[in-house]
C-alpha cells in the first residue's frame, strides 16, 4: 500500500488483493487500494496499483519486488503522482503453527511528481517491518471458517533527501482481526496508529488513525498428486 500525505486526523483505506500463486514457489500478487482522509479539511483522495510478486528461495526466506503506482488528488490542486519499486526479503522465524512470525526488510526507490510544477523528486527509504498472525480457533491459518488475528510494525528509514510534502520519515502499527471462509475469499477489519515527521532529522509530530479494510481473493489452489496405484 503506498503512504500518503501526513494528515492529523483519521483516515479509510480500502484494499482488494487479488493473489495468483504458480509452479509451487512463485506468487503474484495485486492490490488496488483507495485512500481518503475522512474529514473535510484539507481533503484528499489516493487511488493506487500494486503489482508484486514473491519467490519462495527457502522455506524461511521468500524474496520480494513490488513497483506500487499512486495517484493523489488534494484538495489544493496539489496533485501528485508516485512510482516506488521495493525489492526485499521476509525471513519466516515461525511458520505453519498457530502463532506465526516473521520479519520483513525492503529497500524502496521512490520517484515522485507534482502534476501541476510537472517536475519529478526521488528519494530512497529502507523499510523494517515486524509481522504476527495468530490462529484463534484453528490450529494454523490454512483451514477454512478460520479467525486469526495480527499485529504488525514498521519503520520507515529515508537514506538520502525528504520529499517535501510527505512522511518519508514514519512508523506504523496495525492490529487487526481477519476471517478466512475459504482458500479463494479472506476478509480483515484492521486498526492502524502511525505517526510521521517532515525532516529526517526532526521530531515525530503528525499522527494519525487509520480504519483500513481488506478483501484478499486467492486464485489457482494447488491439486493434490493423484494417488500411486503402482503395485
């Protein structure tokens, strides 16, 4: 999901996540995103594309790239627009149990533009992130009519200059509760805290709340072998 202009106020971001995994190590993924700040002052509306894909290189490392494409409207006519390719690595600590562990790091090109100066600013960013999914009433998170819970956060470190008008500078907390029915629909309620500053040097002073709701579809579930009837 891209990050957006910092705003002391409450925010809805909407998600659909569509997930295609093939050949037993790759998966690709898609999510759509909708963005808003819920009050009126200083409004804003953020739609974005964020096509990824995943390699599983071991059983605890996957590696990922990701090029996440963004378009702001403001409400000053200050409208901009982003493309930031992430390249990275989720290290799984614990996996396929109840509680389940990981721990994420990316390295983000961002390339930013306002529409109207039509000139363009880059900036890079490393992205730590700390992920935790519980099971609640199944024993791990690949049953059907499973509840799970997560908790997440994230820091987000700039390597080189600010862009101007957003928090390149940030971290985040989410919390959320999510309901599997099956393999294709997922659904998640989540919470999230974050909180941002405008310098790479200064305070964390703009925070914000962030009611943030999630579709997931997986596609293309793998078949089991046919059974060996060799004598």
């Amino acid at each position: 999901t891209l990050t957006l202009s910092a705003q002391r106020n409450h925010q809805l971001w909407l998600d659909y996540q569509l997930d295609i995994p093939f050949a037993n190590k790759f998966l690709f993924e898609n999510t759509v995103s909708y963005q808003t700040l819920l009050s009126q002052d200083d409004k804003w509306r953020s739609f974005s594309l964020s096509p990824s894909l995943e390699y599983v290189f071991f059983t605890w490392l996957d590696l990922t790239a990701e090029v996440p494409l963004g378009f702001t409207f403001q409400a000053d006519n200050n409208n901009t627009f982003e493309i930031s390719p992430l390249v990275g690595g989720r290290f799984h600590i614990t996996q396929n149990r109840r509680v389940n562990t990981r721990f994420v790091i990316r390295y983000q090109q961002r390339s930013f533009r306002q529409v109207e100066a039509e000139d363009w600013d880059y900036s890079n960013r490393v992205r730590l992130k700390g992920e935790v999914s519980v099971a609640i009433n199944r024993p791990n998170l690949f049953a059907d009519k499973l509840w799970y819970s997560l908790i997440e956060y994230e820091e987000f470190f700039v390597l080189d200059q600010q862009l101007d008008e957003r928090y390149a500078n940030q971290r985040r907390l989410r919390l959320g509760l999510g309901y599997r029915l099956n393999y294709k629909n997922r659904f998640e309620v989540n919470y999230a805290w974050q909180t941002s500053r405008n310098e790479i040097e200064g305070d964390f002073t703009a925070t914000d709340n962030l009611i943030w709701l999630k579709y997931k579809m997986f596609l293309n579930p793998s078949k089991p072998k046919p059974p060996d009837n060799t004598p």
